[in-house]
C-alpha cells in the first residue's frame, strides 16, 4: 500500500506544531458557545416565552443547533488541520517530492485527507468518552 507512507507522514505533520492543534481547539470552543448562544436566544428563548414548548419540540431544535455545529465545525476543521499542512508541505517541497514518486495525485489527496480523518475520528471518540 503506497499511501501508508504518506498517511504517517500527513499524521507526523499535524501532530508536529502544537500551537496549531492549541488555535484550532480554541476556535472550536469559541464557535461552539457561540452557535449555543445564538441558538438558544435566537430559537429556544422566544418560544419558551410564549410557552409552546413541549419535550419533543425542545429536543428538535436543540438536535438542529448540535447538528449546526457540527456541521460549522468540521468545515473549520478542514480549513485549520487542513489548509495549514498542506501549504507548509508546499513551502518545504515535500509535495513536489511525493508527486515525484509512484503515487498519482489522487492518492496523494486521498491519503492527506485519510490522516485528517483519522485524526478527526480520534477527537470524536476521545471527547465522547471523557464526557
């Protein structure tokens, strides 16, 4: 398998600054209480003031704000975890190296991105679990 290589080197590469993992779960916890914030003002508040609110209608909406954002944050995911490798592989010449070798762009990409997400996956279940 050709892109196991560079799937330990993507996972050596996000790993490696530390202060980027430190932004990225500083942007996560900002975006994430502001989504609540303006979930709960914008859509809980005003219907429990009238008194409309029944148990299943109250975890509709809260469902919708969780599933907001997750949805935000996985596109912040990517363009943090993402966009910074990568461009750091561009100024380094590792991507002109590994496209030099055997492997096609495509598994280059695809490699890249499986190391993002494994390393997703990991955060997923390792917040689940401590919680």
């Amino acid at each position: 398998m050709r892109m196991r290589p560079i799937i330990n080197a993507s996972l050596r590469s996000i790993f490696q600054f530390k202060s980027l993992i430190i932004v990225y779960l500083g942007i996560v916890l900002i975006c994430a209480l502001a989504i609540g914030l303006i979930g709960s003002k914008l859509i809980i508040e005003p219907i429990m003031s009238n008194g409309l609110i029944n148990k299943s209608s109250l975890s509709y909406y809260i469902g919708i704000i969780g599933y907001s954002t997750a949805f935000i944050l996985t596109g912040i995911n990517y363009c943090v975890l993402f966009s910074v490798p990568l461009t750091r592989d561009k100024v380094n010449k590792v991507i002109e190296s590994l496209l030099a070798t055997a492997s096609s762009v495509k598994e280059v990409w695809v490699a890249k991105s499986v190391a993002l997400f494994i390393w997703i996956t990991y955060r997923g279940f390792h917040s689940v679990s401590t919680n």
